[in-house]
C-alpha cells in the first residue's frame, strides 16, 4: 500500500498523465483518488451579473456590475468584452492579468483596472492555490452585447 501511494504521488509531482494511470491502484488499495488524477487543467472563474441597466443619459449603451469569483488557482479562458469599456477592482485575494500587447501584472486586494473596448484579456487567474479571489466587474457596453465572449478553443 506504501509503495503505491509513494510511487503515485512522485509520478502526480510532475507527470499528471502517469499519475492518472495510477488512479485505479490507488482508489482500491486507499479508497482515495489521486487529487492530480482527477484535476488536468485548473478550474474557471465564474461571472455573476448583479444589475443590468440602461443608462438613461446614454443611448444605446448598458451598465452591467458583475462579481467574478475565483477559487484557488482557477484561471479564466482567455476572452474579449466586445466593445466594452471594463473596469475591474480586486474585492479579495490576488489576481494576475495580461492585457494582449502588455505585460502581465499582479492585482491584490483594493487595486484596480481597465480595459479599454476591443481589448483582449488573455490571462487572468488567481495566484493563490489556496485562497479564493473575487473581482467587482463594471462593463458599459453597447445595448444588446455580450459581457463576455470566450475565444473559441483549439
């Protein structure tokens, strides 16, 4: 029971798939399923829209606040917001975000950005492995956009 627990937790160290090959001799000699065997690729954020209103001294335009949460090391698929103008502020934790054309920058707690329509949010995750983190979103878009379009996979 030892040797297989020790050889499947060196193998999830650094080769998920070997560790997924493991998975059945670890489940019935433990009962437990290898976290690397059942894990492949990082979890997701999830948007949450709170209000969606039109503004009445903008025609033709929307503001849409959302909550964006991340669990621990979730990464968001790489996305644009159309012709949206964004405004993102860290509620907790911290997360890192790339901007197509820029450097990837850090954001805790109380810090903040923009993105400016047509841009193209390549990355966005939370840094901690451990701890959730939690964006307040404000979009104005036009009437009728989507919020969020995820690129299409490969």
């Amino acid at each position: 029971m030892i040797r297989v627990r020790t050889a499947c937790a060196l193998l999830a160290g650094g080769m998920v798939a070997a560790a997924t090959a493991c998975a059945p001799a670890v489940e019935r000699v433990t009962g437990e399923v290898p976290v690397a065997a059942v894990v492949s690729q990082p979890p997701s954020d999830k948007l949450s829209p709170l209000l969606e209103q039109a503004l009445p001294n903008v025609k033709g335009k929307t503001f849409t606040s959302a909550i964006v949460d991340f669990p621990p090391a979730a990464r968001a698929a790489p996305h644009r917001h159309g012709r949206a103008f964004v405004y993102a502020y860290v509620l907790e934790g911290t997360v890192r975000s790339r901007l197509g054309g820029e450097p990837a920058r850090m954001y805790r707690q109380g810090e903040n950005w923009v993105e400016p329509p047509g841009s193209h949010h390549v990355l966005a995750e939370n840094t901690s492995r451990t701890r959730p983190a939690k964006l307040l979103v404000i979009f104005i878009s036009d009437t009728g956009d989507k919020i969020k379009v995820d690129d299409p996979p490969r």
